[in-house]
C-alpha cells in the first residue's frame, strides 16, 4: 500500500507510516493514524476494525477522490490545513469524506484502487 497517486491538483504519497498530500507550489499535508481511543473507536465506526493505517490513507485519499469527482481543483479542505488557513466549510467536507469512507467498506470497495483508477 505504498506509492504516489496524482489526483485533483495534488501528489498523494502513500508510506508505510502514513501519507503525505503534496501540491505543486510545495506545500503539503501529512497524515498518520493517531494512536488513541477516539480513533481507534472511528475506525471501528467506519468498517476498518483496528487498522487505522488503512483508515488514515484512505481518508486522505477520499479528499482527493472527492474534489477529482466534483471537479474541483484541490481538496479546499487539505489545501486551506496546508496554508495554515482553514476553509470555511471544512466540516462538511469531513463529513462527506467519512461517509465515502464508511460507504465504500460496507460495498467492499478500496478507495486507493479508485483513485488510482480516476487519475488513469
């Protein structure tokens, strides 16, 4: 589960530790699971039992997945955490990325297979 993914505007490099969301003027957003009760019990909310790694680059994953569909740029939600600035409706962007999240285990299907497949 390792690589880099281009899709909407950014570079997604998936690590062993996490994944980092990289935009062409350089700035970035890293990501790793955290290690606490909070987040474990949303993994378990969301389909992934305890793997929270698979759960975290997926996440990250999904705001790409989202913003590629709906024809937007960027995440406006990853790109404003990366300018230190966040954008204004963040949270329903959050929301709907869970959800993708939480939709896409129940159907069985990786996100990372479908971006990979969306950025061809």
């Amino acid at each position: 589960m390792t690589g880099i993914l281009r899709l909407a505007g950014s570079e997604i490099e998936i690590a062993r530790w996490g994944v980092t969301t990289l935009f062409a003027d350089g700035l970035s957003v890293p990501a790793a699971p955290n290690d606490d009760a909070t987040y474990r019990a949303r993994a378990e909310a969301l389909g992934y039992g305890t793997d929270t790694l698979r759960m975290c680059v997926e996440h990250e994953v999904g705001h790409a997945v989202l913003a590629h569909v709906l024809g937007l740029r960027h995440s406006p939600t990853l790109r404003g955490v990366a300018e230190g600035a966040y954008w204004p409706h963040w949270q329903a962007e959050e929301a709907a990325v869970l959800g993708l999240q939480r939709y896409a285990r129940l159907a069985g299907v990786d996100l990372v297979k479908v971006a990979q497949r969306l950025a061809g």
